[in-house]
C-alpha cells in the first residue's frame, strides 16, 4: 500500500476505495455537451432561474452553538465517520458539477451546472468546519487530486447523481423530522441545519429528473433494466452502510433499519417522477433479501481480520451470496409508473408550470 506520511488519517481513510464508499466521478463530457436541450428550453431556464436565486445564500451561517466543547459527546468517532462520508459525498459533486461547467458549452446547462457546484462546495465545507471542530482535518483539496476516479458514461452519472441527490433529500428530512419531534436527540447543532440544505438537494434532483425527461430515450426499453439497476445498487448500498453504524443512529434515537426502510420509501416514491418503474418494495421478500445481505456483511466483517486461507475463502462465499441475493431482487417484478402512483411533487416546493393561453399576457 502506498505511504502518505504528510496526510491525516482521516484524509487517509477517505481515499481508500473500497465497494461501499462514496465516489469520485468523471464522464465523457463531449457526449453530455452534445445533448439537445431546445425543445424544453423554458422548462431549463424556469430552473436556472431557481438556481440563481440561491434560497440558502445566507443559511450556512454557523452560530454560537457551534462553539460548544464536543469532547464528550455521544458516538463521537462515528459522527466524525458521518461527517466524513457526508463531506466526501458532497465534495464528489461539487468537482463533478464544476468539471460539467468548464467542458460544457450550452450557456443554460453549464450555468446550472455552476450554480450545483457552488451548492455542494457549501455543503462539504459546512461540514468541514464542524470537523475541524472535532480537530479533525478533511484535505479537500488534497482528496481532489489523490482520490481515484470512476469512469462512468454519460447516462449512467444521470441515473446515479439524480438517485444520489433524491436520496440524499430523504436522509437529511427524515433525521431533520425525526430530531424535531425529539430535540434531546439533538447530538450535535448541524442536524438543524438540514431542512434548507436537504431543499438544494431535491432542487438538484430535480433538474436531473428535467434533463433525463427531455432525452425519452434513457427512460425506455433497455434502459429500463439499468434504472432498475442503479435503483438497487443505491438502495441496497445505504442499507449495508447503515448497518454497519447501527450504533450512530441509535445515538439519534432512530433504529437504523426503520430509518432506512424509511428512506428508501420515500425515495422510491418520488423517483416514479420520472422512471417507468421503482422497486417492489412493499413485496416482504425484498427486505427479506437484504436483511440476508446485512447477515453475510456481518460475518464479513467478523472475518476481516483474518487472513488465513479458511477465513478468505468463507468471505469469498459470503461476497457470492451476497451478489446472488442482490440478483434475486433485481429479478423481482418492479412497480410501474401510473398517472395514480406517479409522485405529485414537493408540497410547498416550487414548480415549473408552463404560461397556458391568455397567461402572461399584458393587457
Ligand atoms: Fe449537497
Ligand atoms: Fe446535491
């Protein structure tokens, strides 16, 4: 393994890649800049617009809450893991949308892609500084040129950035809600900051949903299956993770399986915005399955300090089952999209309405 004696564990740790980590992404930037975006052009501008007003401009303000002493409190080192993940997962997208916005040449496109980058460079700083409060240090900009990056085509940064930013709202608002109805919860004051900052990331979403809705064709046959994919992937991907940090929830008084289940409800929800078809998640046998995943990681994890032959080769089955059980899910028959189940947007949240005829006109 390399050495990096100059970085700190923790910009250490978040450079390992491993399966369930987040990632850095990169793409082919020719092929997005190639995409035709005139046919729904007021539909992109309306969004633009919304960028530019920046409803949280003023929101990541740190208060004297901030300043306490959190020496001693609860699940200290896994809030900072938290923190961590949180914080690399946001800073992933803000080096993403800013590389969109220096390849792009559509002026709409690469002004919201500038918008998005400069939302997610507040959110990993944001966290950054409650880190650094905990005197642990995040290099960022170190992680931006040490950390690999995953190649992925155009369409698929599409499916998983749009997931990512949905599931994403359904985290922050599902402990946001949670916290409200127990503020003795509270473990740390950055959880009350969650309800605007979850806002940007719906705000996101949505215009990744704008984007897939004006190219049909990523919506339909074979594509399909590769929805279902990646609705999977990032569904039983926060399931493992949470798993493993079942203690962090508790410290949040949330059981992390409820939370998740949950989560994923809600995001499996609005994803039928714009995909044909979500997952069966109401069928027992899907949380069946990745309940048994959740019992394979566990001995895994059990195993990972071994290194003998017997223990490599019992991990080397569990990773297998693991796979075959995901692989029955992805098999199950998904729910399609229907004008009754389709997700009718946010309450309360702003949405594109197109000028109907007699609108807009001054008399
Ligand atoms: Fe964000
Ligand atoms: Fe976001």
């Amino acid at each position: 393994m390399e050495v990096m004696p100059d970085l700190s564990r923790t910009t250490r740790h978040a450079l390992q890649e491993a399966i369930l980590q987040p990632r850095f992404y990169t793409t082919d930037f020719d092929e997005i800049d190639r995409l035709g975006i005139a046919h729904m052009q007021d539909e992109f501008e309306w969004t633009l617009g919304q960028f530019a007003n920046d409803y949280n401009k003023g929101h990541f303000v740190r208060n004297e809450e901030f300043e306490a002493n959190f020496d001693d409190m609860p699940e200290r080192s896994t809030f900072i893991d938290f923190l961590e993940r949180s914080c690399t997962a946001e800073f992933s997208g803000c080096l993403l949308y800013a590389e969109m916005y220096k390849h792009l040449h559509d002026p709409t496109l690469r002004t919201i892609f500038k918008y998005m980058s400069r939302d997610e460079g507040r959110h990993a700083g944001f966290l950054n500084k409650s880190m650094r409060d905990l005197n642990v240090a995040l290099d960022l900009g170190m992680l931006q040129t040490r950390k690999q990056y995953t190649h992925f085509k155009p369409k698929f940064i599409y499916y998983a950035t749009y997931l990512s930013e949905k599931i994403g709202y359904a985290r922050y608002i599902t402990i946001y809600r949670h916290l409200q109805q127990h503020p003795q919860d509270i473990i740390h004051p950055i959880f009350k900051w969650f309800e605007q900052w979850c806002n940007d990331e719906y705000r996101h979403g949505e215009f990744f949903a704008l984007l897939m809705r004006s190219q049909p064709e990523l919506l339909r046959g074979a594509n399909v299956r590769w929805i279902r994919f990646f609705l999977l992937a990032v569904y039983a991907t926060m399931y493992l993770n949470d798993a493993r940090r079942a203690d962090f929830y508790a410290a949040l008084g949330l059981d992390w399986r409820q939370y998740d289940q949950d989560v994923i409800r809600l995001t499996n929800r609005i994803v039928t915005q714009v995909f044909p078809v979500s997952l069966p998640i109401d069928n027992p046998k899907f949380y069946q399955h990745l309940d048994a995943c959740v019992a394979y990681d566990r001995q895994m994890q059990a195993l990972a300090r071994r290194k003998d032959p017997l223990a490599l080769a019992q991990q080397a089955r569990l990773r297998a089952a693991i796979g075959a059980r995901l692989a029955t899910v992805y098999m199950m028959k998904p729910v399609p999209t229907t004008r009754e189940n389709r997700w009718p947007g946010l309450a309360g949240f702003p949405h594109y309405r197109p000028l109907t005829a007699g609108e807009g006109v001054v008399v």
